[in-house]
C-alpha cells in the first residue's frame, strides 16, 4: 500500500494490519507456491543452505515464445525512449497503480521519473513489457525489470529489479498477473540472469525484511486538509505548523549540491557505507552518475565538502514521487520526497537530514518519507517523523536467506 502518514501511533488499523499480515502466513499462494521462492513451510528450517534456490538452467532449455495470454490481449514491449509509449506506461500507472488502504491517493510517478527508472544505462528493451486490448490497442498491463549487481553478504548477484507491475482496475482478479511475472521471469532468464529483487505492499512467500515508512511533515496544513495526517490530540493548526518549522537555509558548512565530478568521491563514499549491510546494491562509478546524480524532478543529491581539504564527507539523496489525491476538491497532488541513500562519517546523520528536510522544503514538498533502512532510525524520531501505516515488504526471487533481517540490515532502497 502506499505510504500514508497518521500522527496517532498506536493507531488500531496499525493493529488490525498487522494481525492480518501474520495470517497471510496461513493463506494459499497457488502462484507463488510454484515459484523459487522461500516458501512458508520453511519458515526456519536451518538446514536448508543460503544461496540460489534452484541451479540456472542451460539457455538452450529456456523457453523460447512467450507465454500464454487470454486471446482478447497481446504481448508488446514498450520502448521507453519513445515519447508516445512513454504516456502510455504513465497514464496506465496514473490511473492503475498503487493506492493507500482508503483510497485516498495514488502514486502518480512522473514522465521523466519512469525514464530515469526504466533506462539504465545497460537495461534491457526486452524488460519493458506490456499488454494491450487487441481491437483498440490500448494498453491495459505493464512489468518491467532493469539490471541490478546486489550483494547478498560476500556474493554478489546479478538480478534483474522487477517494478511497476500493474494490471487496469477493469481486468483484477483474472490471473493476468502470474502470467506477466512468468513473461518477465523468461526473459530475464534469456539473459542468463536468474535471481530478481522486488519490494511490494502486500505479503507474499516470503519478505527478507518488513520496513515501515515514516513521515515528515514539511506543510503539516496541507497534509491535514488532505487527510494524510490528523490533528495530533492537544494540539491546534498553529501549534502544529510551529512544531513542524524549519530553518530557511541550510546550517552545515560546506553542504552543497552535487555535480557530475564528485562521482568518484560518492561512489568510494558510498561503497564504503554500503559495505556494512546485508543486502545491498554494489554501485560503480556509472551506477553512481545514473541512480544519484541530480535529476531535475527526479531525484536530488547533496554532499558536505570540507573546507580546507575538499573532500567529500557525507551524503544524501532522496527522489521525487508526487501521489494524486483522489477526490478532493482543493488539492490535486501531494508532492511527497523519499530518502535515498545517506552516508555520514563526519557530520551527525541527523544534522544531515535536516539539511536535507530544509532543502525539500524550500522545493515545496508537502511531506519526507523515510524507510527505517540502514542507520535511518537514528534520525527519525529527533526530525519528527511519525510512523505511517505503511509497509514495505523486501524479497528475492530464486534467493533463499537464512532468516529474516532487519530493516537494519538492509543497505537497498527500491523505487
Ligand atoms: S509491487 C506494485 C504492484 N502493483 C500494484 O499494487 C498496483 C495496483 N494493483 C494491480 O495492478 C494488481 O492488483 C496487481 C495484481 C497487478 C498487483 N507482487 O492477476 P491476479 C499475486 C507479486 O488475479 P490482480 C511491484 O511492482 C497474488 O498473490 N505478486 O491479481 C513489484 C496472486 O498470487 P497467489 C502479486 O490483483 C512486483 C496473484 O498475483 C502482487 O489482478 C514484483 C493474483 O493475480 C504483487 N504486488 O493483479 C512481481 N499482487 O495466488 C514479482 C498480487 O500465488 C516479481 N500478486 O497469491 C518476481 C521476480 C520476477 C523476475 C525473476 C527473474 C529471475
């Protein structure tokens, strides 16, 4: 579900959720208990070994035709550079994709955002997949996957990071979906890749990690009227904006926006933090001048250069992911930032992030979404963020671990 902020924290939906959750453990999967996936029976059986959970199989036995679809729908792959089709995807996701628990808003990813997520610098056209109506041609369903080198402790793993799945409200409930996930799985495996990585709102066999979204209020008003957030108890609108207000400029000396020659100094910075966790992407230099070089729009990179030395210290990052707020009649879109990767070795990470909080605002976002990933807990409480009743789920797709993580543990932030 999507993130959504709710300043009561022992909220009972909280409750209710997460009972709901653990009985998901007793549901059936009839799909994904077919998958090479780590499957609920297993839940903590040690014997079974870390890694791959079934060997590659010879390219020459993959299937070679797609698969299957209902014979009103056919298959395309949607080239992203192409302006036309590049609408499509995003009216298809503007209209279809992921909601909060009521309603209320919808993740309303942008043009230039779906670019930048879907056309890596080695992706794979093949990756982008929809499905259109045959008669009108209209596309009615997506999944896409980009290549991604993770790091699973000492292995790093070539796997595909699959998004974006998204079926038309008109066509639910059909199987459509296990039908795209084994389109998408064949041809990735056409590429000789066999593990994937994917994060999702709902549980399935089974999370490596469960992560919970926090909130910052940037225009705690807005959030309000909108229904994001509520009036916290004892407290009044203006008692609420003062709470929530922030400095006009940055306080850390040296912060600065990042520029495409500080690439090497942010990859070393970040390789180096990254090292530490569990599960995480192992970024080069390209991948660094891609995933966190500014994007206008898109996503915003910052860094703290030292006076007398030059060199780079701390980091931080966070993307641009506006929601459409369904029927309200003041407001369309809630602009919301989501904290990307942060590194700190010499300025406090909480100092950092308030630069941080301090540059979204003076951008006009209306809230700063935070995972409780990597060092993030340490900053979260003291910046004011409130838990949300949002969850994320973390898995890996033919990667068994041992147990579960913490969200701790985990170095990865998908979009
Ligand atoms: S997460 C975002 C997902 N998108 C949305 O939430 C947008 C709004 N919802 C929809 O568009 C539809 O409800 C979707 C399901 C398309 C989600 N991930 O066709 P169905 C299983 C995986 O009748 P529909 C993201 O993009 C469900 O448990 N499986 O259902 C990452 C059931 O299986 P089982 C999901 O509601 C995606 C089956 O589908 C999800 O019409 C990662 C029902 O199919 C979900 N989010 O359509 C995909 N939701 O009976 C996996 C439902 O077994 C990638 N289901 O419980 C795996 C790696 C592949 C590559 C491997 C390479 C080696």
């Amino acid at each position: 579900a999507i993130p959504k902020g709710d300043t009561d924290t022992t909220s009972l939906e909280t409750m209710v959720r997460s009972f709901q959750d653990s009985m998901s453990v007793g549901k059936t999967h009839k799909f994904w208990e077919t998958q090479p996936v780590g499957q609920y029976k297993d839940l903590g059986d040690t014997t079974l070994p870390e890694g791959p959970i079934e060997p590659p199989t010879p390219l020459s036995e993959v299937k070679q035709e797609p698969y299957n679809l209902p014979s009103a729908y056919e298959w395309t792959t949607c080239d992203m550079e192409s302006e036309e089709t590049c609408d499509e995807v995003y009216l298809l996701l503007k209209n279809n994709y992921v909601e909060d628990d009521e309603n209320m808003f919808r993740f309303n990813y942008s043009k230039e955002f779906l670019r930048w997520a879907l056309c890596t610098p080695d992706y794979y056209k093949s990756w982008h997949i929809g499905v259109r109506a045959k008669s009108s041609k209209k596309l009615v369903a997506f999944i896409s996957g980009v290549p991604a080198r993770i790091r699973v402790r000492d292995n790093v793993v070539k796997m595909a990071g699959i998004n974006f799945l998204c079926v038309h409200k008109k066509l639910r409930s059909k199987r459509l979906a296990p039908v795209m996930i084994k389109e998408v799985t064949r041809r990735v495996h056409l590429e000789n890749i066999w593990q994937a990585s994917y994060t999702a709102g709902v549980v399935l066999p089974t999370p490596i990690t469960t992560c919970q979204y926090w909130h910052r209020s940037l225009n705690p008003k807005k959030l309000i009227d909108v229904g994001f957030s509520r009036l916290g108890a004892r407290m009044t609108m203006s008692r609420t904006i003062k709470l929530y207000k922030l400095p006009e400029s940055t306080v850390t000396p040296g912060f600065r926006k990042m520029e495409t020659r500080d690439v090497p100094a942010v990859t070393r910075l970040l390789r180096n933090y990254l090292s530490q966790f569990v599960v995480a992407p192992e970024f080069d230099q390209s991948d660094v001048e891609h995933w966190l070089l500014p994007n206008e729009n898109v996503v915003d990179s910052y860094l703290v250069e030292g006076p007398d030395s030059h060199e780079i210290t701390d980091f931080c990052s966070f993307y641009t992911l506006p929601s459409s707020i369904l029927g309200n009649q003041s407001y369309f879109t809630l602009k919301a930032a989501y904290s990307y990767y942060n590194v700190s070795t010499k300025t406090p990470l909480p100092q950092l992030m308030n630069d941080a909080l301090i540059v979204a605002k003076q951008k006009d976002f209306d809230v700063f979404n935070a995972l409780d990933v990597m060092h993030n807990e340490s900053f979260l409480r003291e910046l004011k963020f409130g838990p949300g009743d949002g969850q994320l789920h973390y898995y890996l797709y033919n990667y068994r671990i041992r147990s579960a993580l913490k969200p701790s543990e985990l170095g990865l932030v998908l979009l």
